[in-house]
C-alpha cells in the first residue's frame, strides 16, 4: 500500500498559529537541493507516548516519482521497543511558513483519513508536498533568505477503553410502582417522599406535597417524579422518561392522571406538575380518591432510556 497522497485528496490552508509539535527550520535550502541530497532526517520528538521524526527530500522522493517537488513524511521511531504486532493509528498536519503573510500553510489530508502505522509502514506524508516552482518562488514566502521553516502536529489516536451503549425502552418491566399514603389528613409534613423503587433499572422516587407547594400551596396537591441516588451515578449522567403521574379514584376508577416528559440530570433531578389536581377535589367526598383517609399515587413508565457503560 502506497505511503503517499497520490490517491487521495490533499487541503491546504493558512493559520496563524505555530505548529504544536515540532519545527524544522532549514538554512541554504539552495546548496541542500544543488548537492543531490537525497533526504534528511530530523531527531526525534515525541508525541502521544510515541518517537517521531521528520523525513526531508529536498528534490522530491524519486521511488513516489516526485521529482519537481519537495517530499515530507512522517516517521515512527524506536519500534523495536513497541509490542508485537503494534499498530498506531493518527492523523497530522504538516506546516510550511509563510514569511511574507506572517502565516503558516497547513497541508493535511483533506477527508480526515487516519494514516496506521505498523510494522510494514513506519513513515507515512505526502510526496507531492508542494512543487519546487511553488516553493522558491520569492512571492510565496516560502523562502527567505535561502531559509524555510517546516513543521508538523500529530494527534494520536488511541481508545480510551470507555463507552456508553444508550437504549431507548418503551413499557419496561414492572413500569408501575404504586404508593399508599395512609393516613392523609394527620400528614403535618410539607412534602413527603415514597420509598426508591426500581423501573428498568434506574432507581426512582416520588415526591408529593399534600397541600401544594409555592404557588400552588393550599389550592392543589403537588406530584413529582425523581430520580434517586443522584450522588451515585455517573459525572454528567442524564436519564429520559416518559410517563404518566396518577392519583387512583378507588371507587369510581375514574383516575386523576397526566402525563409528562423530561431528560433528567443533576440540574434537573425531578419533574412533575405544581397543581396536579385541586384540593376540593381531592377531598370531595362524592369521588373516590382518599378512602379510609388513604390516597394511592401510581407512577408508570411508558419510555425511558437506558445507559450502559462498557470498557
């Protein structure tokens, strides 16, 4: 397989800033080019745990039938200390400075390709880097005072280890969870939480003020939905869910009900409704929703999501 760019599309642009990782600076390019040299190797440098050099042709790599331009490669050093069967996985840009606009070219793959390296490929670049008519010519900048300045960046690829599978759920097992509130009337608290109960399994709560809470207070009862043991899960954790809050009509069965959606997260660890249902009919001794002076608050799941971690 070809180390070159003959096959694939190349992107040149201008930035200001320098290269990151290493500079190349050449002095009497002319006698470099004059004396036949066929390459130079830079030292090394290293980058993202692994030595580096740069390749030079100042006359083009004739095995890539580059002759008319100048050729740059990236190289990987000190392989035999790399485990068997290594392979490294990058992307890089080549600089070339433009002495004139104060601006360095950046010459990179254009679709983004990830150039691997291995033990049959340990220096990859572009043959054609730039034509030697292009380079010397005085109002390209490029050279100044018989002097170029090159460099390059180099980001390695390397997996993490980490990932995160999102599944999207409708109607989870055992996605209602049922909550007896005794004794309602004698309850002094402002709000009060049921126990955690797991649904597709995310532990979850509810919470109820039974006079209402702030703008509501004292005309309707308050319901939400909430996800528990916040503390405990994952740094910038999020959960979807879709599902309907109910206060059950034990007579009648005709239920009090609505329903909501919401991404839960850190900032927003509950969700559910201010003025759920006004108090004057909750209490409305003609319906059936506190019987025995019991209210029976359900939860269920319609959709959630699921996030599993893997490494």
């Amino acid at each position: 397989m070809s180390n070159n760019d003959d096959a694939v599309g190349v992107l040149r642009t201008l930035r200001d800033a320098q290269p990151a990782h290493y500079l190349f600076k050449i002095e009497s390019f002319s006698i470099l080019s004059e004396e036949k040299i066929e390459k130079y190797e830079s030292d090394d440098f290293e980058v993202g745990g692994y030595k580096w050099g740069l390749c030079f042709y100042p006359n083009g790599n004739k095995k890539r039938n580059s002759d008319g331009h100048i050729s740059l490669y990236l190289v990987i050093r000190d392989t035999d200390k790399l485990p068997q069967g290594w392979e490294v996985n990058v992307q890089f840009k080549f600089f070339i400075f433009d002495h004139i606009r104060d601006k360095y070219l950046t010459i990179q793959d254009s679709d983004g390709r990830t150039r691997r390296y291995h033990r049959m490929r340990t220096e990859c670049g572009f043959s054609k880097l730039l034509s030697l008519d292009t380079f010397e010519e005085s109002t390209n900048g490029y050279l100044l005072d018989d002097s170029c300045l090159l460099g390059v960046e180099v980001f390695v690829i390397r997996y993490a280890g980490k990932g995160e599978c999102l599944s999207m759920i409708k109607e989870p097992d055992a996605n209602t969870y049922t909550w007896t509130v005794d004794n309602f009337s004698a309850i002094s608290m402002q709000s009060l939480y049921s126990e955690e109960f797991n649904i597709g399994g995310q532990n979850w709560k509810l919470k109820l003020y039974p006079k209402g809470n702030e703008k509501a207070k004292g005309e309707s009862l308050s319901l939400y939905f909430l996800v528990a043991d916040c503390e405990k899960l994952p740094l910038n954790w999020k959960s979807y869910a879709k599902f309907k809050l109910r206060v059950r009509d034990q007579v009648l069965g005709v239920h009090q009900e609505k329903l909501a959606s919401n991404w839960f997260c850190a900032s927003t660890e509950d969700w559910g409704f201010q003025s759920f249902m006004l108090l004057s009919d909750l209490t409305d001794k003609s319906s059936g929703f506190i019987v025995k002076d019991t209210l029976i608050i359900e939860v269920e799941v319609l959709v959630m999501s699921v996030v599993k971690y893997f490494s």
